[in-house]
C-alpha cells in the first residue's frame, strides 16, 4: 500500500486536482452553511468529488494496463495479494480525504458561525456522512478501476460518465432515470429536498434502505472488480464463487426496503361535516401497532369495547387509512365511508355492548415515516368519535388504553400513558399519543433533538400571543394545556384538555389556533 502512496506523490498532476478539488469543496460552499443540518446541501460538491474518484481509479487501471503491471502480476505467487492490497490502499485514501472534507466543515460551522450543535447532531452527521460521503467515494475508486480494466479505451471514460450520472443524488431532483430504479441505484441522498421541507425528524437519518443499498453497493463493485481481473476469476472454483456471489446480490436487491421517503404531504384537519350521534360509547382500546420501517408504512389492530343502542356507529378516522377488515364480537360487518368519516352497520338484535375489531394499514400517512412517527391523539389515524376529531379540545373524551407498539428501540417511544414491562403502553387518557424518533423532553415541552429548547419556547410564547389577541374580556379563561410538544405533523396545531402539539411553521398557523381555541370566531 505504501508503494501505492509513493506512486501517487509520483505523479503530482493527480495530488494537485485532488488539493484543489478539496479546497474548492470547503471554501466555495462554506458561506451557505448555517449549521451542521446544511451538510446535505453540499451534494454537488460531493458528486464532483465522486467524477473525480472515479477518473483517478481508471487513470490506475490505465496506468497498470500500460506498463502490463497484470501480465506481471499474474507470473507471482502471491500476485493476488496485490489486488487486496489496492483495495485497501483505496479505502485508506478515499478516507483521507473524507475526513480533510468533513473536519474543516466541521470547524467552519463550530467557530466560524458558532453553531450550537448537540452531541446527536454530531453523531448524526458522522453517520450520515461515512454512508454518504466516504462509501461513495470509494466505491467511486473501484468502480474505475474496473470498468477501464474490463474496456480499456476512451470509451471506459464514457461508461464511467454514464455511471457517474446514474448513481449520482441528483437524479431525485432532474429524474434522468425512471423513479422506482431510484433507491435501488442512488449510492447517495434520495431524500434530501423533502425531508428538508417536510419530514424533518427524517433529515440526515439513514433508514433501513439506506444501508442496505450501501451494502448492496460495496458488494457489487467488489464483484465488478473481480471480474475484471483475470487472475481473480481464473478457475472453476473462484467462478462458482463469483455466481453464488452474484445471486446473493440479486436476491438482496429483492427484498431489501426502499431508501426512497415518498411525498404525501397534506394539511391535516379533520373539516368534515360532523352526524349528532349520542347513543354510543367507547370505553376502552386495545391496539397493536406495527412499525413497517420503510416509506410511510404502517398497520395496526384495534379493538374496542363499545356500548350502543344504534345499529349503526359513526367514527372518524383518516381516508388515507385503509380498513382491511372490521368485526363486531368476532362477526364480519359491512360499513362505508364518506371522506373521513367510517359509518359501521351492526347487524339487527345485536348486542348493547361488544367489542369492535379493526385491522388498518396504510402507505400514506405522513406522519408515520421510516426511522420515526408521530401518533398524535388529537388526530383520527385511529378509530374516534366524530366529535372529539372535529375539536378535541372541547369535545374529548377520557378512555382506558393499551397499546403495545412494535418498533426497533422500544425505550425510544415518548408517550402520555404508562410504560410497562412487556413493551405495552396503558392508561387513561384523551387519546394516546406516541412520539418515536429524535425528541427529548424537557419539563412540560417535548422536542425534536435537532432544535434547541430556546426556538420551541419561543414557538410556545408565540401561540400564547395569539390566544391573548384573540381573547375578549367577557371570553371564559383560555390557556395552552399542561403538556406541549413540538412535532413535525401537518397537522400545524391541534390540542385537547391535556396536550397542544405544534409545528414550527409560519404557515396558516393563527387559523388554527383560532380555530382549535375560539372555533365559534374561526378566522
């Protein structure tokens, strides 16, 4: 490896573009950095740096094919030896000059702006940028190497501009190729403009596709590159090897998940027209949720204890929530919908009380995303009544809960209901709220990590602004509930007697304040 590293000081050419590719990256962008959670935007700076990795791995392979380095190689006993060592050499180099990139970001933006970073957000970015920035750098390196080696002609150069593109981020924001091919050739960022503007609790945070495909990636430039050397691919044994090598990496791009957030923004706000239904009652729940970890999936079994005298029950809950199947006492019963209302028809003579199954899925809920959800109990993702969903505030109702939530770090769920031993959540409460991701709590205000305590009170100080100028004096007392979080949901703001949870948006935000707490003077 160090013959590699003298090789290089050798031909200064390369050394030289690299240094000046290096301080074109750091100075050129530096004013536009604000705080460590602006790294995402130095993806052009980043696909530059990858052209270049891969025109400095096929100007090796030309060089070795030259001077017939192969052919000579290949007379050695140990020659195979050579090839693992330039793997290393690559990663090794390809690491330099990440961390010369990332530790001058890293200064620039803790003492030439101050920003006041967590220990998360440094963890985060690290995370982010090893998978982002450091593997594709590397793969880079292979991946140029290998395809001059295959093809060594102008041509290579060519094929290496076409992979460049191909592989490049970029292709989410211009979509040169077609969508679904996205997450599975990206070795970058497919998510960096919506999770910027919308799903923030997802910015920066590598999801499960996103490491797969980098696996996926580092396991497929590993076999391009041993098929394009003859001495790695000679005999029956090593091409065994390389098709069983081969199906693995089919199978895996299979049934790996997406890396690829879809876009379902929408405000959410239940407006519909609210039936006066007075003779039924739910008393309790019992939920079973699953996290699917991958887009907006997710599903969930709900059973609730209801007492009726109608054949038929009125309860709000989301469009975009599909019902797979609904049961009264274990029987199949009919319903339909009307927008966001789900109108079930029980069956004649049935029994006063009984218990409601539900069994929901749904891919389109924006506030369910990869690595975090936000389960608000202001809002209908669950079965309701109508009236609570129109305005929780005055309207809610107390239930006994118990929800059991299947995630990857159970310790990670912020609840208002009680922990349990055997991973379920139970209480009584005017609704279950069920926050997982990046937050922290802070006394009665819960936040995402990636702002300070200072921005949500300032937020939380605002609001109260609004009520006061909305307030008259002959106005019952209005106050902001005991329990604030800061969340990411389109919801904007909705609160009941307990809970108010608020988005750090500019947009419509007076409205619906006015609308949760003076609903009879909507503005």
């Amino acid at each position: 490896m160090l013959k590699e590293f003298k090789q290089l000081m050798r031909q200064p050419q390369y050394l030289l573009l690299f240094i000046f590719a290096e301080l074109a990256s750091i100075l050129l962008p530096m004013k536009y950095l604000e705080g460590l959670r602006d790294f995402p935007s130095l993806i052009f700076f980043v696909m530059g740096f990858n052209l270049l990795f891969l025109l400095y791995g096929a100007e090796q392979a030309r060089s070795d094919h030259n001077n017939h380095i192969p052919e000579l190689i290949a007379s050695l006993p140990k020659g195979k030896w050579y090839y693992l060592q330039k793997i290393l050499y690559w990663f090794v180099f390809a690491f330099i000059w990440y961390v010369i990139f990332l530790v001058c970001a890293l200064l620039y933006v803790t003492y030439g702006i101050h920003d006041d970073a967590t220990l998360f957000q440094f963890r985060i970015t690290l995370v982010y940028t090893f998978f982002n920035w450091l593997v594709p750098f590397f793969v880079s390196l292979v991946l140029g190497y290998s395809i001059y080696t295959l093809w060594p002609s102008l041509a290579a150069y060519l094929v290496l501009i076409s992979i460049w593109i191909l592989l490049g981020p970029y292709n989410s924001f211009v979509g040169f190729i077609p969508p679904s091919w996205l997450p599975l050739l990206t070795v970058g960022d497919t998510n960096l403009s919506i999770t910027q503007s919308y799903y923030q609790s997802e910015h920066m945070i590598l999801n499960d596709g996103a490491f797969w495909q980098r696996t996926l990636a580092v396991l497929v430039c590993f076999f391009v590159f041993f098929v394009s050397i003859p001495l790695l691919r000679k005999g029956r044994k090593a091409r065994i090897i390389m098709t069983v090598y081969l199906l693995i990496c089919i199978c895996l791009a299979g049934f790996a998940p997406s890396q690829k957030i879809s876009d379902v923004t929408r405000e959410y706000k239940f407006n519909d027209a609210v039936p006066d239904y007075d003779d039924f009652t739910i008393s309790s729940y019992d939920v079973q949720i699953n996290h699917g970890r991958e887009d907006h999936l997710f599903s969930y079994v709900a059973d609730l204890n209801v007492s009726t005298k109608s054949d038929q029950i009125p309860l709000a809950l989301w469009d975009f929530m599909d019902v797979q199947s609904l049961s009264w006492n274990g029987a199949s019963v009919p319903f339909s919908r009307d927008r966001n209302l789900l109108f079930v028809q029980l069956p004649s003579g049935h029994t006063e009380t009984g218990i409601l199954s539900f069994h929901v899925r749904s891919e389109k809920y924006g506030d369910m995303n990869p690595t975090s959800f936000e389960l608000l109990s202001t809002l209908p993702w669950y079965p309701m009544d109508p009236k609570e969903a129109k305005d929780p505030l005055h309207h809610a109702i107390k239930e006994k809960f118990s929800v059991k939530v299947n995630v990857k770090d159970f310790r990670g769920l912020v609840t208002n209901l009680s922990k349990n031993e055997n991973q379920t959540f139970t209480g009584v409460a005017y609704g279950p709220t069920l926050l997982y991701g990046p937050y922290t709590q802070e006394t009665d205000l819960t936040i995402p990590k990636f702002i300070t305590l200072k921005e949500a009170q300032a937020a939380v100080s605002r609001v109260a602004e609004i009520i006061n100028s909305g307030h008259q004096p002959s106005d019952k007392a209005v106050s902001l509930p005991q329990h604030g979080f800061i969340v990411n949901s389109r919801s904007i703001f909705s609160a009941n007697p307990d809970e108010y949870f608020l988005t750090l948006t500019k947009s419509k935000i007076d409205s619906n304040i006015f609308r949760v707490f003076f609903p009879e003077k909507e503005k």
